[in-house]
C-alpha cells in the first residue's frame, strides 16, 4: 500500500497542541492525515532542509570531521606503495569549544618525552631530542599539517615501524611488518586512499599535561560514521621477508576503528632483575639501570615534566630523623614490584570490524572489559568469599550480510566492489548530567590524586618546613586504576549499540558496556600519546614496533633493539623465550588493518537518529553508488573503467513512501 503524507501543519487543538506525539487527525475531510509534530517548527530541521551532512560545520557535536577528498582534511599525497611518505598528516575539519572560548588566549607547550614512547608508531623517529609542541587553542596553517604540532582540530600520522636495521628486531619476529597507503582518483568520488596494512592514528588528550579536546564522555552517547569499500583483488602484496597484521593475526583483518589506549605500558617492569614467569631470563633493559632518566633531569627549563626514571625503581630509600635526634637518619627501603600491563588494557579498548567474507561482509565488534565476581572459596568452616577479577574479550558479528538480499537475485553483486556507509550509534540506559560523567560510572570512581612525597613514604615531609612555613604546594601525581567500585558502577555505563548499513538499521546489540578510554597507571612522562588514542582504518599495532635503548643514551644518535617482555605470549612461543609470560593483550587482539578503502570518517559527541542516519545517506549515497535499500537494485551497470554508473531509480521528493 502507499501512505501519502500532505504537506499541512498539525491542528492546533487541545487534543494535539499539549505535548509532542503522534496523533491521527480525525476531522471528516483528513482521514489519512498524521501530525507529526506539535507545531510547525518541532522537528528535526536539519534533517528537512539542510543540503549539507549533519553537523558538517558544527564542531560541538561533530568534532571529528575527515573527508580524504576535502584539502581541508589532508594534502593529497600521491601515496604509493613500499614508499613511506612522512608528510601523510591528516587534520579534522571541526572541532569542540563548547563552551566558545577564545582560542587566542591559549599559549602552547612542548613535551619533549615524546621519543619514549612516540618512536612505537612511527609519529617520531627517535628515543630523544624531539619535542611536540601542542596547544587547546589553534595553530597557524603554516603548522597545522606539522606532524609534531597539535591543537583543538585531532591530527592523525599515518603509522609506521623503525625496527629495521640498524636497530635490533626481536630475533623471534623474522618479516618486516608493512603498513603502506596507496592514493587513488576517481571522477566521481575524488581522492581516497587504499589500505595495505596502513592506517592512521592520533591522540586527544595528553594524560597529566594541559592538552584535551574531545570530552572523556557524553550526556548520552556517540557515534561514528564511515564510508568503506572492503577489497576484493589486491593491486599490491608483501614479499619474501615481509608481511603485514592481517596475516599475522588473521582474525583481527577488517578493523576500521579504534578507540582506547593504543599499548601497554611499556615501561612497567624494573630494568633490571628478573621477571617472576621466567627466572632464568636476563633483562635486555639491565644496562640501563640508574641511566634512563626523563628529559627534566638533563633540562632545567622544562616545567611541565620531572625528572623522575624511566624505568620503574626496584625501591626507593626514604631517609628522615623524626624521632632519632639531629644527624640521626632512619632508612626506610620501600620495594616496587613490577607493574601488570593487563590493568592498562582492559575496559580500556573497543573496536569495530567487518566479519565474514569481503564480498558481502558482516559488521562485528571487539570489547576488552575488566569483570569480576565474588566466589565462595574453601571447604567446610574453611570456606569464605573472595573477590576474583579477570578480563573478557567480547566478540560480536552480525548474523546477515550486508548484500544479502542480492544473493538470490543476482548472485554476481557481490563479485564487484562497492562503497558503503556504516553508522555505529552508541546510546546510553541512563542519560547523565555533565556532573555525573565523572563519578557515576566514570574515570572519577578509579582516579585519585596522591602526594608524590606519600607514596615515597615520606609524608612527614607534607608536615614539615619547608612547606608549613614557605607555603609550598607539595607535587601531586594522578593515578588511574581499576578497582571494585568499577565494576559495581557498571550500570551506568550499559547502552545500545545500534548499526545502520546504508541508512538502514542492520543489527542491534544490548547491553554494550561504555569503555571511556583512561590514563595508564604509571608516570604522565611515560605514555605520552599513548592512551586517549583513534585509529582510523585500523586497529593498534600495541607493542610490537617497541623500541628501547641497547644501552645507556650518548646523545641523540643510538641503536635501539626490542624488549622480549612487551610481546604477547604468542609471540613468544616457538622462541628460546617460550618460559616467558607475559599480559600482553593489545597487540594480538586488536592488531589488525582493513583491506580496502577509506574516504571518510566522522565522529559525534551524541547519538545520531534513524532520520539522520538517512539524511547523510541520501547526500552520498549517488557520488559512491551505494546500495540503496529502500530502492534495491542488485543489477548495476558500469563500464569497465568504473567511471559510467546507472543509479537506481527511486522517488527523490520525499513525499510518497512505498512501505514494502
């Protein structure tokens, strides 16, 4: 049947004008008429007259903004493959200032720690003398493709391994990982870019230094929107020596988004000493015992970092004379064990992935959330109830298809690449006041704010001149970790998660648990960058490009060689180090790319709805010829240079809806 809707305002009566509803107009002559809306200007305007993507301009609820197409977003490269470009930088078209602050006023910083941990994915080159400099205001267009300048509008670099010669790989990874970009042209889609093991990644939010730009949580929810056109006959492929993640982790191919910390800690464990799995094993790390120090030791004009180890102390002696008279010290030695990585990982990671075959795809998602439990343990007059915590891994994928209509009609659809659209909506139970996102659920419950001189045992110092008689302001340090009242809170962080392919609801899954990516339990100067990570047409490479010094720092040029104890356990197995354990989870769950290509790429910081979800998708669903699943054609006619495209037909005027 057809339902016809006329373009006539709501009655204005008492039955229709109190509250928004939908109400069947009864009067004689509009038996058929529905009132959509209160009154003529309650509804979704956006969605009815605007010619442009929902939010396209308006960063407060579209921060992230790419269109590979756009000048705006990137340079346009000419990528190839096995050619590693470094200005391949690419920068949001928007960004959030909700609270429309003047971005003049902001003056910018520098980090010069950045080589610690930037050399693992490629951003920097080298362990130390380099710096990124970043502000919350905005830089000048000469910086803003600057791979080492950041500011409100997120950048992301294309990622990228230095663990070839002359530096030292890990004896038990014998190919060279790739992660090539090819560019290409279309007449009609414009400039987009191929995946062969590629994919970009960026950072927003810098833990413990003055850096944010994207809020840690929203009211209600988020949602990404991508177009995506999975791979069919690859162009290009590894060689003899080399290879790429999908081929190394098979069941993590096809991931298009990340959204967490990108590694581990990779400074948790001492330098020296032993590791508690594998006695027997020396320490690649023991040479840099008392060595390694952060840039503030060396750099008396850097105020915003200390000097602190890079690697963690095996104890830390605390002298002081309460109690034992004047030039009398009592030692106090406090132990610091290793830390476990695996608290840095878990509820700290969320990807989405295409499942299933390429030619007609599924949609799955990836989760790595901290659960626990209490458990009765013992016998008899024994027993009693202990708290156990552990991690699960939570895999989802669609039961259909995304063409799975087109299987019995025209089996030959699915043996031609298409571009697609794809909108994960992520929704919230609860609706939350800004006041709430911290301590309900949220970073507040693991957070605490500590005095450095309390965990050195040394909080008779707090208590003493200087500070009681200069006014000194004792240093602080912020530390997240995840504990019980976490996992008691989780009901705060339940949702649904909604997927739309090409504007049509495709596949709902209840009860998502919200991952609101978190700082890693360790010193701000040794994971900067790390946490608070996007990665776009892909996932994380984790550790496995890790790099550390081979020996104590001479000046800006060293050898760097690999840390056994930052790679997962099947790394590890089938080496001289298979005794070696560790908890490693990033890297062999979420090292994975997308085989194909990407154009764009859009982030908000609320729930997109099913009209405008729709509204994007009329706008681009001719320039990619999408499947349309309100008109479905599984017939498409193009020439063979892809450039002549037949568009199925379908009614435009929004007016008459054929309800199938």
């Amino acid at each position: 049947m057809y339902l016809s809707i006329k373009n006539k305002m709501a009655q204005q009566n008492i039955n229709q004008y109190v509250y928004k509803k939908f109400y069947l107009d009864n009067h004689f002559y509009d038996l058929n008429d529905i009132s959509l809306a209160s009154d003529e200007l309650d509804f979704n305007q956006e969605v009815v007259f605007s010619p442009y993507l929902i939010a396209q301009t308006y960063g407060n609820r579209l921060p992230f903004s790419f269109d590979l197409n756009s000048l705006n977003t990137n340079q346009r490269l000419s990528l190839k493959f096995g050619e590693y470009n470094f200005y391949n930088i690419l920068v949001s078209q928007n960004y959030y200032n909700p609270n429309d602050l003047d971005l003049s006023c902001f003056t910018a910083q520098t980090a010069c720690d950045i080589g610690l941990t930037g050399i693992d994915n490629g951003l920097v080159t080298g362990m130390t003398g380099q710096t990124i400099t970043f502000t919350n205001g905005l830089f000048s267009d000469t910086d803003k493709f600057n791979r080492y300048y950041f500011d409100r509008r997120l950048k992301l670099h294309q990622v990228t391994g230095f663990t070839s010669s002359p530096n030292i790989r890990f004896s038990g990874i014998s190919a060279q990982t790739l992660y090539e970009i090819v560019s290409k042209i279309d007449p009609y889609i414009g400039y987009y870019q191929e995946l062969y093991g590629g994919f970009y990644q960026g950072f927003y939010k810098l833990f413990g230094f003055d850096y944010d730009i994207y809020p840690s949580r929203t009211n209600k929810g988020w949602a990404v929107e991508f177009l995506l056109k999975p791979r069919l006959t690859n162009e290009f492929s590894a060689t003899t020596g080399q290879t790429t993640l999908n081929e190394i982790y098979p069941n993590n191919k096809d991931m298009f988004f990340y959204m967490g910390t990108r590694a581990e800690n990779k400074f948790g464990h001492h330098a020296n000493g032993v590791p508690s799995s594998d006695t027997g094993y020396t320490r690649v790390t023991e040479g840099l015992v008392d060595c390694l120090k952060t840039c503030a030791c060396s750099d008396t004009g850097v105020t915003n970092s200390r000097c602190v180890d890079v690697y963690e102390p095996t104890g830390i002696t605390v002298s002081h004379n309460i109690g034992c008279g004047c030039g009398c010290n009592s030692g106090v030695i406090s132990n610091i064990p290793d830390k476990d990585p695996i608290y840095d990982s878990m509820s700290n990671a969320i990807s989405f992935k295409l499942c299933g075959e390429s030619s007609n795809p599924k949609i799955g998602v990836r989760i790595l959330r901290f659960t626990g439990d209490c458990e009765t343990t013992g016998t008899c007059e024994n027993s009693g109830i202990t708290y156990s915590t552990g991690y699960t891994i939570d895999n989802y994928c669609s039961p259909n298809g995304i063409y799975d209509y087109c299987l019995d009609i025209n089996s030959a659809f699915t043996s031609t690449e298409h571009w697609f659209l794809v909108d994960m909506v992520w929704e919230r139970y609860t609706w939350l006041d800004t006041c709430d996102l911290y301590f309900r659920g949220g970073l507040g419950d693991i957070t605490k704010i500590e005095y450095l001189d309390s965990l050195a045992n040394n909080s008779v110092y707090l208590i003493s001149p200087p500070v009681t008689h200069q006014n000194l302001s004792p240093e602080k340090i912020e530390i997240v970790q995840l504990n019980e009242k976490w996992l008691i809170d989780k009901k705060y962080r339940d949702g649904r998660l909604k997927i739309y392919v090409n504007s049509k609801i495709f596949y709902t899954i209840e009860n998502i648990e919200e991952i609101i990516p978190r700082g890693l339990n360790t010193y701000k100067e040794r994971q900067i960058g790390v946490p608070f990570n996007i990665s776009w047409g892909g996932g994380t490479q984790g550790l496995r490009e890790n790099l550390t010094f081979s020996a104590c720092p001479t000046g800006f040029t060293n050898t760097y060689i690999q840390d056994p104890e930052l790679f997962p356990n099947n790394v590890l197995s089938g080496t001289s180090l298979s005794a070696l354990t560790t908890n490693i989870l990033i890297e062999q769950n979420f090292a994975g790319t997308f085989d194909g290509a990407i154009s764009q790429f859009r982030m908000y910081v609320s729930p997109l709805s099913a009209s405008e979800v729709k509204h994007n998708f009329l706008l681009l669903k001719n320039r990619f010829d999408l499947f349309n699943p309100d008109c479905p054609d599984c017939y498409p006619v193009c020439d063979t240079n892809d450039i002549t495209y037949e568009i199925p037909f379908c009614e435009t005027n929004d007016i008459t809806y054929q309800i199938l």
